[in-house]
C-alpha cells in the first residue's frame, strides 16, 4: 500500500512546518501569507502562484497548511533536535502500534465467539474504516496513534473500572487535538462514578486550550485565522456539516440552524445513552452492548469527524452489526442504511457516505438494546410471577 499509493499526505504539515522553524520563518505567518495571496488581484496571484510553486519543488510535494493549536510548535522545536532518522522511527513505530492497539482494544468489547470473527475483519479495516474505502491509513497522521491510546485506555477503564489512565491520554491528545475531548462521554455513560473525573478533565482540556492565547497571543491569533479560513474549505462528515450542506442544497444555508440541529440530535442522542445506562445498571443490557454503541456515539457528538477519527470507530461498529444481523429489526434499519447509502452514491454525494453508514450503524445498536432491554423485563417480570 505505501509502494504504490499516495501516502503519509497528512504528515507533510508537520514536516513542513519544522522546515519553516529551521528557517526561523513562523508556520502559521507562512499560511496567512498564502491564504491572502489567493485573494489578491490576478497579477500578485501570479506573482504568488510562482513563488508557491517554488515552495512545491522544494519540499517535492503539495504544500499544505498547519492547524495545529500554538503548544504543538513547541513540541516541533524539541523534535527538531533529534536528527531525522531517529525521529523517523520513532514516529513509525508509535504509528504502527497505535493501529495495531486500535484493533485490539476494539476486540476487547467482544465476546469469545465475536474474536474468531474479528480475525476476519482486522484487516478490511486498514481499507474500509467505517466500511466505507478510504486511505486514510496511509495518511500518517498523529491521529492514529493517539486514538490507539486512547481506545486502548477506554478499554482498561471499561475492564477494570480504572479511568486514571484514560483521563490523562486524552487530556494529553487535547493539546494536539482539542476535539479529542468528545470521548469523555464514554465513562461519563458507563458509569455516573465518573462524571465528576470526566467534567473535570474536559474543563482543563479547554482550559489548557484556552490558556494558549494569553502564553502566544501572536500565534494563537494566526492559529485562528487558519482556522477560520481552513475549516469551512474542508471536507467533515460531522452530522451539523451534512446538515449545514443539505441546506446550502436547497438554498437555505444557516450556521445557526446547523447549530440548533447538532444540538438537538446530540441532546436526543444522549438522552438515549442515559437511559440504556441506567437500564445496564439494572442489569437489562449486556456491558459489552452498550459500551460499543456509546463508542460509536463520539462520532454523532463531534463537531469535526473525518476518517481517522472514523478509524478507531470500526471494530465496535462491526461488532454492532454482528449482533444486529440476527434482529429482524435492524435488518430493516441495515436495508434502509444501504438504500440511503445508495442514493448519495448515485447524486455523487459521496461526502454523506460515511455519516450515514455510522448513523446506521449507531440506531441498529440502539435498537438492539432496545430489544435487549425490553426482553430482560419481561423475563423478569414472569419469573416474579412465578414465583408468587
């Protein structure tokens, strides 16, 4: 795949961004410079586009921007001190063991039975993350090993009742990537014993983040603008962007209806979570059940999802639809997905493809602890009439 692929794309703004520093050029000064190049008039743009394409033949690739919070440059200025071989293989090493972790923390929410199967998917996931194609494991982004931590961590926690760990990786992740902090939800859902651990961690995270523009105010300004400038451009399969995209489809764009419908859905969603919690603390629905359906749920409650963040997402997606097959229900659910699926295919909507398909999955979990749920009580209410 790395011979003859495209691949280790999105490593390129960090190696890129450590080349400006080696220059003694500010990372993020370079993309405003960019940004306000391709709005100037037609004569300094091709002015500009030279000098871009010079940036091109010098680093021998596509140039790309730098959005990572103003922290991450002095985490640059260290790795610049190690000379590149090692931090090479370094990177590669933790690369390669944070996806090997991502599979098998996701195994660990299976059941014996479920593991003989999982031999069988672990490798469809390095080329359909989400079941959906993509290559985003070539991509060579940091994401990946973190989430291999953190999966990792989530999986301790769910085994053991110990969150310490899980706490500290994803407070760690947040300096990188803030967005990470949506996975708090996962032992704030399976146990209340840690709401106050969870509330606590994703109120530093924020404030870790929040604190960055008073340490590098300069910085964080740029670091801003690039974002402003570069989010909207971007692909997200996050449900508030599908929804702010069908509305620009039918002439109607609004942020705040996109906010007010992300809002909604992640009350409802939550909502749901809550009360299978409280049914699994009453012992009418499998842990294992559960904790795969609230692990697919951080991809409904994020704001930005693209598809290494789906990555982490598709042994417990799988594991869903191994036990959602045999539910005549679901089935539906799983029909209606494909019909769905098939039709933004057949628009060329490509985009929607991987919203959908979690989506799916994410309501055929519902359903099935639903179903659960519902057949331990009445199991339980005949066996107590049986009794008297």
């Amino acid at each position: 795949m790395f011979i003859f692929l495209p691949n280790s794309f999105d490593l390129r703004p960090y190696s890129e961004a450590m080349h400006y520093l080696r220059m003694g050029v500010d990372p993020y000064a370079a993309i405003l410079a960019r940004q306000k190049a391709e709005d100037a008039p037609e004569h300094d743009k091709a002015e500009a586009a030279l000098g871009h394409d010079k940036g091109e033949a010098a680093f021998g690739h596509r140039v790309f921007g730098y959005l990572y919070p103003p922290i991450s440059i002095e985490f640059l200025k260290v790795l610049n001190m190690v000379p590149a071989w090692l931090r090479g293989a370094m990177f590669w090493i933790a690369y390669a063991v944070g996806f090997g972790l991502q599979l098998w923390a996701g195994s660990r929410f299976a059941l014996e039975a479920e593991r003989r199967m999982l031999r069988f998917i672990f490798p469809l996931v390095m080329f359909f993350p989400a079941f959906v194609p993509s290559d985003t494991l070539l991509s060579g982004n940091i994401a990946i090993p973190m989430y291999g931590a953190v999966l990792a961590a989530a999986a301790r926690g769910w085994h053991t009742q110990r969150w310490g760990a899980f706490f500290g990786v994803v407070l760690a992740s947040s300096l990188l990537k803030p967005p990470i902090l949506v996975w708090l939800v996962v032992p704030l859902l399976l146990g209340w014993a840690q709401a106050a651990a969870s509330v606590g961690t994703a109120l530093c995270g924020v404030g870790l983040f929040a604190v960055q523009k008073f340490l590098w105010p300069q910085r964080f300004a740029e670091f801003m603008s690039s974002i402003r400038y570069t989010l909207p451009l971007e692909i997200n399969y996050s449900l508030m962007a599908m929804f702010g995209k069908l509305l620009e489809l039918i002439g109607h764009p609004s942020d705040r209806a996109a906010a007010a419908f992300y809002l909604a859905v992640s009350l409802a969603v939550f909502g749901m979570l809550v009360y299978f919690a409280r049914e699994l603390r009453r012992k009418n629905v499998a842990g294992q059940n559960f904790a795969a359906v609230v692990l697919v749920s951080t991809a409904l409650f994020a704001l930005r999802l693209k598809e290494y963040d789906l990555l982490p997402l598709t042994i417990p997606m799988a594991l869903i639809l191994l036990r959602g097959v045999r539910n005549p229900g679901a089935r539906i659910i799983l029909i209606l997905g494909a019909v769905a699926v098939g039709v933004a295919l057949v628009t060329n909507r490509l985009t929607a493809v991987d919203t959908i398909s979690v989506a799916t999955v994410f309501l055929v979990g519902v359903y099935g602890l639903n179903t659960e749920a519902r057949a331990s009580r009445a199991l339980r209410q005949h066996e107590e009439v049986a009794i008297v």
